[in-house]
C-alpha cells in the first residue's frame, strides 16, 4: 500500500477552506477533476455517514466512488474512507483520505490532503491528478 500526499495554502480563513471542503454547495464547485461535472451525488462531509459521488467527463464516461465520512472535527479536519465502483456498480478497494486544515504564522489557512492505503504506485499517480486537478478548482474559487 501507499500514501499520496498533497500541501495548499489558501490566502482565506480555515473556517471558509473547511466549509469548502465539507459542504455540499461548495463541494460541488471543485469536486472531481477540470473537466468533469458530477451529476449524481450524496456529498456532505460536514457530519459522519455515508457519501457518494458520480463524476462525468465531456464524453459521457460516469466514474462513481464512495465510502464513509468517519470523522469530522470543525474546524480542521474531515476523513473519509473512499472506493471506485466498476461498470457493475461493485465497490472496489477501499483507501482512506484525511483533510487537515490549519492557520498558518501569516494568517493564511494551509490544507493537507492525505490519500492512505492506495494499492500500488500506479494508483498513487492516477489519484494524484485527479487530486491536483481538484485543487486547482478550490484554488481558484478561494483566490
């Protein structure tokens, strides 16, 4: 197994970056790679339960993932268990993504996104992109 981690700083107040994150009006502003829309969703990372997302590219292809949000602690950190589903809608491994946010020495808010127990590097790559790609949207949303 193995871990992508990934470091923003964001000129805002962690309580604007966790509300981002953890929101579902937000989250639907920058969830899911540049590119994609996500038609389907159960997104709300403000309390523990289940969550789901259906993301969709300009071609049409759907990628569902879904899991567990299984902590929440406002204003600084949301974790969540996560897995894709194939073209039969089964679940496949499950990996776990942590968000920490905290105020930096310069009063600006820096976001830690960790992706745990990913099955080989080649996932670590793909997740990477997506992840990245992502964030470039919440960074352009909080600039």
């Amino acid at each position: 197994m193995t871990t992508l981690v990934l470091e923003r700083t964001f000129a805002a107040p962690v309580s604007l970056v966790f509300d981002f994150v953890t929101r579902r009006e937000n989250l639907l502003n920058w969830w899911g790679p540049e590119g994609m829309h996500v038609p389907e969703d159960e997104l709300d990372f403000s309390a523990t339960g289940p969550w789901h997302s259906v993301m969709m590219n300009a071609e049409g292809k759907r990628f569902k993932v879904s899991g567990q949000v299984t902590k929440v602690k406002a204003p600084n950190l949301v974790a969540f268990t996560w897995g894709w589903h194939d073209e039969t809608d089964a679940r496949g491994h499950e990996s776990h993504v942590m968000i920490e946010i905290s105020e930096t020495d310069d009063g600006q808010s820096k976001l830690v996104l960790s992706h745990q127990d990913l099955v080989d590097e080649e996932s670590k790559t793909n997740h990477n992109m997506g992840w990245t790609s992502s964030l470039r949207k919440l960074e352009r949303l909080l600039a």
